[in-house]
C-alpha cells in the first residue's frame, strides 16, 4: 500500500511541502514544494492542499476511566489532596465494563483531537478489575491506535499513613507478580510497536517506598519503562517532608528512580538544582497544563527542564481534572500557560508542537514516532480550518493553536487511516456516547 499525501496547505516537518509518501507503516519520502513521487504505479493519492499536516500527536499521561467522573459534583472546586479523596470512594465501584467503556471512549476521543499514541496510568485494581489493562490493550487495538499502557499500582492505604482508602490497594506481591505477567504478554519492542507496558506506582502518597524500589529493579530487569506522578503540589512536598523527611526528587532518587528511563507527570515544585538533576539524568516531564490549572496546582518549568537535558511532553491527564482528553487542544493550554511564566519570544507555536511530538516521543523512549521524517511510522494528524474560528487566517500552523483546532478530519496510525471526514473508523460514536454516560451515572450514584 502506498499513499502520497500531496501538496498539504501547511505542514510540520522539513522539506515537504511536496507532500509525503506512506508506505505500509512508515514514510519512505518526502518532496519539496513542486516535487513528485518519480513513478506513479500503485500509488493512491490524498489531496491535502485544505489540510494542516502534523505528526500524530502523544499523549504522554491520561488515567481512561476518569472520563466516569468529569465535573463530578462531589470534586469541584478542590485541591488535589481533597479533590482525590473525595474520588476515591466512587472509584473503588468501577467494573470490568466501566473500565472497557471509558478506555473506548477516552481513545476515541483522544483520536478525534489527532492523537495516534496515547499513554495511560491505570492504578486501581479492586476485587473485579484484576485485568483492567488487559481490557485496555484489548480497547486499544480495536480501535487501532498506538498505546503506552502503564501497569499503575497503590499499596499505601489509609491506614499505614497513605491517602487512598485500604479497598483500593493491593499488596506488593500482587502488584509485582501482575506487572511481570502483563510485561511478558503484552509489551511489544522495536520500531513500529503498538503497544507497550511500563511500571507506575501512582505517586509518593499512595505506594510503599518498597514497592518503588522493587518496581525499579524489576523495570530494569525486563528492561521497561517507569512512569508516576511528582512534585505536582505543594502538599505531596510537605507529605514527603514529613513521611521520608526528603523533598520529592530526593526521595526519588533515594528509590533508585532517577535515570533515562524514568517520565513524571506533572513535575512543577522543582527547584533550579533539582532541574539540573532531573535534566542531567534524562528524566522526562509529561507536563498537563490544563489539569495544573484545574486543580491550582502550579506551572510548570517546561523550558528550564528542556534547557537541562530532559526530555518535556505533554498530558491530557484524567477526566476527573481537565476534564476532556483532547490533545489538540492542550497543545494551545501549553502555550497560553507557557507565556505567563516566559517571553511570548521563548513560548512560541512551534515550542508547544514540539511538547506534544518529539518531547512526548522522548518521554515514552521512543523514537520512530513524532516527526515527519523518512524512516518514521506515518502517524498523521491532518487538520482541516474551515470553521468560522479560522476564518481569515493568516499562518495555519499557529492558528490551529491560535484559532482552536479542537477536531482532526482525518488521522492515520502506523499507514492505517482510523479517522476520516472527523469520524472514527468503524465506530458507532453515538451508541458508545450512550453507554458510556448511562455507565457513568450508575457509578456516581
Ligand atoms: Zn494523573
């Protein structure tokens, strides 16, 4: 199968204002402006001369079944600490169908914003949920979009000094034995995987300082990756503080998590010494705008942890603080966010894309995803601006962020189109819709 996708109105990479070609899962050439495929034979053509051209975009942290609980009414308004505990009980009812219904529609929906790969932190396993991720890799390929799924984990209740309640947590055994069970079935390795496990204890108030150690060897041992939430408010430092007399990162380190092959969520209470730790190790940041603003948790020093070494992407994160999952969309918080803390110079259009491309690509170790770039898998994310927000303007790349995009028209993973004319490919959107909230108000009430 070979597809040229031609003379695209605007596109983010170099050297292909021609278009490019998609051959099988990856892009063989590109072509300057002017320029065409030599030979012809057997090649299908798509027409992108009214459509903006990125590569798919990656979502570097979500937590899928939180789309159960948007704008719940017992969370609103809330600080992080508050804001969990009041989630919690509601959370410890969720189903094997609960969870199979909102991965399906927090894909879909991701899709629909031009995400071709998205990462996901599910750390609740009580009583029926023991397969929760094999439910998602199953939700993931039925609808064919790449995915990063994170084996998460609690095993600080309550009552050893944590804050989630004792039913949402599982032994350290347990969460060990599960995690060696899902790496060996289902992480796949190389160019072009579809989908991957990594190990994430949730955060430092919610897991044993033993299984944050043993999560580690064990992660080097099966050499995968390491994922969890970090410095994303002033509590969790003075938690540490008090709990591990050590700030976050200390504590991280101290845990033997402080390497290449570690992302955080959030990562905003760092100091200047601590950035050039974080930076010098090769950590990466998956920074969530707009969960930082919902929650008042604080911004993040995206361009001071890039200037360091580390590599910075970007996260939806759950439903139950965005409370969408769409990433085009964040990629415009990032910039909005972005210049109240640096220069609108430094902050720029092109700075926020890269967040949400390469950085993101960075974070999950991967780096044939991204980039429109020969040899790359063709994910695409094409853009169409024919709504009235765009309406007379001017550079198409920065109104995509300027003007709103908030809906991709067509959307390729791996050479495979799974979004055409807005719509998801072979999904009935509207009967998903309708199970999914009717699922929703049984959990809540
Ligand atoms: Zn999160």
């Amino acid at each position: 199968m070979k597809i040229w996708i031609k003379n695209p109105l605007a596109v983010l990479g170099d050297n292909c204002a021609g278009g490019i070609l998609v051959e099988n899962d990856q892009i063989t050439a590109t072509y300057g402006s002017g320029e065409t495929p030599k030979d012809m034979t057997g090649i299908e053509v798509f027409d992108a001369s009214e459509h903006v051209l990125l590569p798919g975009l990656i979502n570097t942290h979500h937590h899928f079944y939180q789309t159960l609980t948007r704008a719940c009414p017992p969370a609103l308004n809330k600080p992080l600490f508050p804001w969990l505990q009041s989630l919690y009980p509601i959370w410890a009812g969720l189903s094997e169908e609960m969870i199979a219904l909102s991965s399906q529609l927090a894909l879909a929906e991701l899709l629909l914003s031009g995400c071709t790969t998205a990462a996901d932190h599910h750390y609740l396993f009580p009583g029926p949920l023991e397969e929760a991720i094999d439910i998602q890799v199953e939700a993931a390929r039925s609808m064919g979009i790449r995915a990063m799924l994170t084996r998460g984990s609690m095993s600080l209740g309550e009552d050893q000094g944590g804050l989630p309640p004792p039913s949402t947590v599982q032994s350290e055994e347990a969460i060990l034995n599960d995690s060696e069970r899902l790496i060996n079935r289902y992480h796949e390795r190389g160019n072009g995987a579809m989908v991957q496990i990594a190990l994430a204890p949730c955060s430092p108030f919610s897991v044993s300082t033993q299984l944050m150690k043993d999560s580690a060897k064990l992660a080097k041992d099966l050499n995968v990756r390491l994922h969890t939430h970090l410095a994303e408010t002033h509590d969790e430092t003075a938690f540490c503080e008090k709990m591990f007399s050590l700030r976050p990162l200390d504590y991280l380190e101290s845990v033997g998590w402080l390497g290449d092959q570690t992302w955080l969520a959030h990562g905003i209470h760092f100091d200047d010494n601590e950035i050039k730790r974080l930076g010098e190790a090769g950590v990466g940041i998956c920074h969530c705008p707009s969960s930082n603003m919902v929650l008042s948790s604080g911004i993040c020093r995206t361009l001071e942890l890039q200037e360091a070494g580390s590599p910075v992407g970007l996260g939806v994160d759950g439903s139950a603080s965005n409370d969408g999952s769409n990433l085009i969309q964040e990629v415009r918080q990032a910039l909005l966010l972005g210049r109240l803390r640096y220069e609108a110079t430094e902050m720029t259009h092109q700075k926020a894309f890269e967040f949400a491309t390469k950085g993101s690509a960075q974070c999950l170790g991967r780096d044939d995803i991204g980039q429109i770039t020969v040899g790359k898998q063709a994910d695409l994310a094409l853009f169409k601006l024919d709504e009235p927000r765009f309406s007379g303007a001017g550079d198409p790349l920065a109104a995509l962020l300027l003007c709103g995009a908030h809906q991709a028209d067509h959307v390729m993973v791996g050479g495979k189109w799974r979004v055409s004319d807005g719509a998801v490919i072979g999904l009935d959107m509207e009967a998903l819709m309708a199970e999914h909230s009717h699922i929703a108000k049984k959990l809540i009430s």
